[in-house]
C-alpha cells in the first residue's frame, strides 16, 4: 500500500534541500526539525496577528510544516526581550536538536536567512516585527543577512 503523498511533496523536499545549503547539513529529516522547532519558537512567542502574517509570508508547503501541531492561543504569549532570551526559547523548544544557546543562535540566523529569499527585507521585517527591538535595528542595519563569519552573523554574534 503506497503511503499518501501531499501535491507539494516535490516543492516542500525542494525547499528543504535549498535550506540545506544555509544549514550545511544534507539530511533533510534534521532541517525539517529544525525549522519546525523556529516555527514552535515563534508560534509561542508571537501574539496570534504576527504568527498569521509571519505564515502568510510562507511557500505553501512552509505554511503547512508553521501550522502543524499548533495549538492556537489569542493571548498570552509571552514576549521575547533579547536575544539571548530567545535563543534560550529555542533551545527549550528543540527537543533536544540543538543543545546550546550559541547553536540556538546560529540555527536562528540560519533559518532567517533561508526565509529571508522568498520574501522582501519589509516584509521580513514586519513579519519579525514581534522580536526584540536590538533584533529587529540589527537585521536593518544588516538586511541582506551577511555573515560576519561562517559560523555566526554580524545581528547575532
């Protein structure tokens, strides 16, 4: 019995092979863990309003894997202050995939930049407009994402 495969199956294994080349790291399993953990961070972190147009920025098949397994919550979330918090945030919320909050940090940008290619620097920073505000003046000041070095970058480092 063949196991159902979504229409988007093709785009959605697209995607991730191009998030591989941010990530480094070819096994396509540990990329959908990763960004299904930055989505958990930011479902639980954004008021309802900024998780929905953070989504609506999402390919399809990116908007499926932000919506899986989400509890929606009108209220109470709670605010991220800086960046270390959230990189703290997303170590709580990775299943133990990434065990330091430097990691945290370097998977972070990793994501951000990957996303940031299907969108414009506006809407990037609008649908990131629920993080700190060192964040949000750093990724400015930097919006094409370059890297400072190799294993981290000029907004997070």
């Amino acid at each position: 019995m063949d196991t159902f495969k979504p229409p988007y199956a093709p785009e959605f294994d697209r995607l991730l092979g191009k998030l591989a080349q941010h990530t480094g790291n070819a096994d396509a399993e540990a990329n959908q863990k990763l960004l299904h953990t930055i989505f958990r961070f930011i479902r639980r972190h954004a008021s309802f309003e900024e998780a929905i147009k953070f989504n609506d920025m999402l390919p399809l098949p990116l908007k499926a894997l932000f919506l899986d397994g989400w509890n929606i919550k009108l209220s109470g979330n709670q605010p991220i202050k800086n960046i270390d918090e959230l990189a703290e945030a997303v170590v709580k919320y990775s299943d133990d995939t990434i065990s330091s909050p430097t990691e945290a940090r370097q998977s972070f940008r990793k994501v951000i930049a990957f996303l940031s290619g299907f969108t414009t620097r506006n809407q990037m920073q609008e649908s990131l407009s629920f993080l700190p505000p060192e964040f949000r003046s750093l990724l400015m000041k930097d919006p094409d994402l370059h890297y400072a070095r190799p294993d981290t970058c000029v907004w997070l480092s």
